[in-house]
C-alpha cells in the first residue's frame, strides 16, 4: 500500500523551488526539533526507523499541509505518546 510520502510517478504538485543560498533553519524552532529528534534517537526512545514510519502515518491533509520540521516535530509527539513518555493531555497547550 502507498503512502502519501511515496509520490513517484504522480503529478499535481507544484515545483519545488531552490532559494539561492538558503539557510539550513528558516526559523529557530526548526534547528531545536533537528536537537530534540536526535537527543531522542541516541537515548533510545525511538529508532530512525519509527521516526520515519510515525512522519508517514500522519493523516494525509496533516502532511501535505505540514512543512519538512512541521513533519518531525508531529512524529515526535506521535512517537512520545505511543511509547508512553507522554500523555496526549500533556502534549495540549493551557486553557486560559
């Protein structure tokens, strides 16, 4: 079965557009999920493996509107909950 990460052979999408000389990190919160994803892998919460497959279980409206970081920072959660590091409620911004 597909998922929606496998789009070889499928058109509709729009170019991909290079910007010249671009940054690594558009923002700051990108270069902190890279940190947070790989403290995660060397302490054994998860493998690259699960990190993968959990980015390719999002629903597919999620991760087609998701940017790259958008992507990895939805499959940590997906990961923490799944292996009990967190509860959902923990993962919910305060009510105020």
């Amino acid at each position: 079965m597909s998922r929606i990460n496998d789009v070889g052979g499928m058109t509709g999408f729009a170019a991909i557009v290079q910007e010249p000389d671009e940054p690594p990190f558009h923002a700051d919160w990108e270069a902190h999920v890279l940190a947070l994803n790989a403290a995660l892998i060397r302490r054994g919460i998860y493998n690259l493996d699960e990190f993968r497959d959990a980015q390719e279980r999002l629903p597919v409206p999620e991760y087609l509107a998701a940017s790259y970081y958008e992507r990895w920072f939805a499959a940590i959660r997906v990961l923490l909950v799944e292996k009990g590091v967190v509860d959902e409620a923990d993962l919910e911004p305060p009510r105020g």
